[in-house]
C-alpha cells in the first residue's frame, strides 16, 4: 500500500487485484489527477466491501475525496449458484461503501457492466436506456448502482463498461490465446453481440470522471467501450489475427461459428449488449484508438511481458 502525502488528498481503489484497477494503478504516475491525490489501493484481503466494520477499521478517516470502486464478483455462470456471494460483492459492497462516503463527505465511482440489459434490441443502449437484467450477476450490479445513487444522489457516477480484457487475468482475449495455441480448432458463439473494452482505455476514462466527480461537475451515468459492434466470433477472429502478427501464435487454426442455443451456459446472456459512449466522447478527452488498436496494444504488453528476463523484477 502507497505511503500517503500529509499535503494531498487521498483517491481510494478498490479490488486493487482486477484488471481495471492494475491498469489504473500503471496509468497514475503520468495522470495529470497524481499531481494533487494520492491513490489508495486495497486488495480483497487488505479491504473486505461486504463488511462495514472492515471498511470503517481500514479506510482513512480523512482526506479521501473520491473512492473508486472496482471489486465486484463477475463469474456470469457462477453466479447462479454462489447467489449470496454474488450479492454481498455487487449490492451490499457498494451499499456500504456508499454510506461510508456519504459520512465522509467523499465521492464513488461505481464500475458497473452492460449485463444491467436484457439484450432485446438491436441499437446501441444509451445511459437513459431502462435496466432490465436476465442473470443474476446483472442483477446484483444493477442493485448495486440503484443503492448507490440513493446514498449519493449527488456525489457518485456510475461507469458501466463490457467484456473487460488485458494483457494479464482471466478474461476472452487471454482464453482464448490459451486455446488457439493447444487446440486444432474452435467453436465460438456468433450470435451475441458485443463491443470490447481494454482495461488500458477504462482506466484512463475512469481517472476522468473521478477528476469531474472531484470538481462536482460529473454526471450520473456514462457508457464506456472501445467503440466496436460484434459477436464473440468475430472478436476470436482478430485475437487470432493480431496474435499470430505479434508472435503470441505460432499457428492458424479454423474457428467455427456457432449459435448460443450451441453453447450450454447456466446463465442466460444478453444477445445484444453494445452501450451508446457518445456522452462520455463529448464529455471527456476519450481514448481514440479503435477496438482493433486497443486490442493490438494489450498483446504488444503481453509480448513485451514475455520478453523481460528473470532478472528484470517484479
């Protein structure tokens, strides 16, 4: 955990383990937001969300202007049958944290997720568009910005993203380089739509909207992805693509299409989950690079990360 300056204020980051708050964490030495706070960050075992006496015992009682808060529970299918975990981490996590920021006088960010809709269009979701999640992980996030925006009416902003990736975890891009380099072929899903999103660009408009929640000017909701619409098809298609470019593969394998009702999954999905970030690109000087260049970027830092010695640290 970083020493604290006496002369500035404190950004608290939460689940300091995920992907979103490792990129955050390498984005905030050259973030203009270093110059004045102090970022915080609390793993799963040095802060646990769910308990307040954890949150009361380990958070400042001082200086924190803004708590950012990524730890969540996002297993899709586990959480169908892990309900109460799955709840205590979306819903009574940010409850808690809510109130103790209200206490405070702080603000929160929330990272919230494009599983809030059911899927049943087939335009892009805009902020205002209505909730209506089909799965229990879309649930409890949902209830959790709905708690959140009670205790902090004006002092909270919800960021909903979708399939989150980076060069390191558990996540799409990352599985499916695994597979492409052990299996002769694949069968992914062709029918549910998405936009991908790298961690390296959420964290950057995450820094943004905590700097608009620290001047007061933040609106309630914003939207962000790296601006594609596709299915998860066509995303293997150019993981395959950019990994074999890059050296991550050394071969070509056929992938194959296949439908949802294909693909047993506990939880049912979306079909169509692409969220509208126009309000967020007017709001914010927004990363520009397209999903494809993202995407290239994020296997770049996996070859680069393949590359170092042993002598090369930590």
């Amino acid at each position: 955990m970083n020493p604290t300056s006496p002369s500035k204020k404190i950004i608290v980051l939460t689940g300091s383990g995920g992907q979103l708050s490792q990129s955050i964490i390498k984005l905030w030495s050259s973030h203009p937001i270093s110059a004045t706070h102090t970022l915080l960050p609390f793993s799963k075992s040095q802060l646990d969300i769910t308990d307040s006496k954890s949150i009361s015992l380990n958070l400042p009682n001082q200086k924190v202007d803004v708590l950012i808060n990524t730890a969540a529970y996002t297993d899709v299918n586990g959480a169908e049958s892990n309900q109460e975990i799955c709840y205590n981490a979306n819903c009574l996590g940010p409850t808690h944290l809510s109130k103790w920021a209200k206490n405070q006088n702080a603000n929160l960010l929330q990272v919230s997720t494009d599983f809030v809709f059911d899927g049943n269009i087939s335009t892009p979701y805009d902020v205002c568009a209505t909730p209506n999640p089909i799965n229990m992980y879309g649930l409890t996030k949902r209830k959790g910005e709905l708690n959140v925006m009670k205790e902090l009416p004006q002092n909270s902003s919800i960021l909903r993203t979708s399939a989150l990736y980076s060069s390191n975890g558990k996540n799409f891009v990352n599985t499916m380089l695994e597979l492409m380099s052990t299996r002769d072929q694949l069968s992914v899903i062709d029918d549910q739509i998405i936009s991908p999103t790298s961690s390296n660009s959420l964290a950057s408009v995450s820094l943004s909207i905590t700097e608009k929640l620290i001047e007061g000017a933040a609106k309630k909701i914003y939207h962000w992805n790296d601006g594609g619409i596709l299915s998860w098809y066509d995303f293997a298609i150019e993981i395959q693509k950019e990994g074999l470019s890059l050296g991550l593969l050394t071969r070509r394998i056929p992938i194959k299409k296949v439908s949802s009702s294909d693909y047993k999954s506990v939880a049912q999905r979306p079909a169509y989950s692409v969220m509208d970030r126009r309000e967020t690109l007017a709001d914010f000087a927004c990363p520009e690079e397209s999903w494809q260049k993202q995407l290239s970027i994020v296997l770049k830092g996996k070859t680069e990360n393949n590359a170092r010695s042993p002598n090369d640290g930590l």
